[in-house]
C-alpha cells in the first residue's frame, strides 16, 4: 500500500500573509497622501521644528474623521479656538464639543499643552527665590499670561523662600474666581510649604484688585495664621504688569 506524505501547513502562515498585505497597501496608500497629511513622517524627516501648529496637534489627534484628516480636525481645532493660548484655555468638556473630538482625544490634547506649559514653567530644581512681589510675578506671569479664564494659582516657598512647587487650585468663570481656603492649605500641607504666594489674573488685562480679591486674600490670610503657614503676598496679573495686595496694604 502505498502512503502519501501530507504536508502540514503552517496555521499562522494565511495570518501573517495578510498582514504582509495589509502593511503593504497602507504603506502605499500612505505614501500617496500629501505632505501635508503626513505630519508623522515629516516630523521624522525634519525635525518638530519644521511642523505647524496644526500638524504637531494632529499627531496627538492620531486620527482624523471621515471626511476630514487628522491636519484638518487639528487645523478647525485652532480655528475654533483662536490660538494656542485659546485652546491651552479650554477644557476638556469644552473640547469634546467640537466636532471630531471625543474625550480621549480631548484628554491626549489636555496632556500635551499641559507638558508644554511645564516646559515653560522656570525649573523648580534651580532653586527660584521669591524676594518680592516682582519675583513672584516673574514665577507665575507665562502661566497667567493671555488666559480668557481666571485661573488662581499658588507657589509653595520652604523657609529659605525657594519655589518648591507651583499648583492652579481654581478656574474661574470669565471675571470671577472661586477659592475656598480648605484647598488652598490642603495643597501647601501635602508639599510641607512653609509659606505660600497667591496669584491670580484678571482677563481684562487690569490688574486692579476687586473687593472679592481683597476678601478671599484677607481670608486667606487668617487661614494662614491659624494652620502656621504664612500667605506672603496676593500678585493680580493683568497685561503686563501686576499689583501686589501686601505692597498696597490689602492683606
């Protein structure tokens, strides 16, 4: 009796032939997009340096949606919010209201401007002192800078006055800002702060202190008194210049 020999196919070999194919044809479909469309590419051929706005914010996108690549979603994104500043200003709720930005790609956005504000930020680690009022503006002004939004921000000091950490504690509505002294002290505590500076910025571009700066600053104050952590100074950021509520006698 004769016996034929079979021939055991390799079961992953159908799989790994498709996948040879698709690579392929999304190489090709690839390479036959615009420039334009291929920010990734162009990012690894130039350098970041050599991408717009719109394209570095369409490789945090990934995707597109249909109709509309992911250079066009990023490119109405920036439309719609006016610029950086705008879109650093927006939040994640307030993303997922354009069209094609659910919350995951609201979220990987939010975590992309927030690396690039820290960026920006002057190095906790090269020891910054705040002597005066002025030092503490110069600590906060590129955080405060151009924001539509209130946004209260504190600098956590040791006992030599070195800027050991730096937290935005509220987000305010377009002339107000909400604080309450619990989340305040809460912040300076977990970092072991000896004392603290307050600052925050006035959309208007006029720095001039309300009565509800002066009040929440004289509550933080005695807050401050009580738990043992001093509140140096309250700096009101407007358009290139500040006040400073213990220089005017406010606190």
């Amino acid at each position: 009796m004769d016996f034929a020999y079979h021939t055991h196919k390799d079961p992953f070999a159908d799989i790994r032939e498709m996948r040879e194919i698709m690579e392929s044809h999304f190489t090709h479909l690839l390479r036959n997009l615009p420039s334009e469309e291929r920010p990734r590419e162009r990012m690894l051929q130039y350098g970041a340096g050599a991408l717009s706005h719109s394209e570095l914010l369409a490789i945090l996108l990934r995707t597109g949606v249909q109709g509309e690549s992911a250079v066009q979603v990023a490119q109405r994104v920036l439309n719609e919010s006016g610029s950086l500043k705008g879109l650093a200003d927006l939040g994640i709720e307030e993303l997922t209201k354009i069209k094609g930005i659910g919350p995951a790609k609201a979220v990987q956005l939010k975590a992309g401007i927030e690396l690039g504000l820290r960026l920006s930020r002057k190095s906790f680690g090269e020891k910054v002192i705040v002597r005066s009022p002025r030092d503490a503006y110069e600590a906060v002004r590129e955080s405060l800078r151009d924001l539509r939004k209130e946004h209260f921000i504190c600098l956590f000091l040791n006992t030599k006055n070195h800027i050991i950490g730096q937290e935005t504690l509220s987000v305010g509505s377009l002339n107000a800002s909400i604080v309450h002294p619990r989340e305040v002290f809460r912040a300076a505590i977990k970092t072991s702060s000896a004392s603290i500076v307050c600052a925050h910025n006035h959309p208007s571009g006029d720095p001039a202190p309300s009565p509800e700066d002066i009040a929440l600053t004289k509550r933080l104050a005695e807050a401050g008194r009580i738990v043992g952590i001093e509140v140096l100074d309250h700096i009101v950021v407007g358009d290139d210049t500040y006040v400073s509520l213990k220089e005017q006698g406010l606190m």
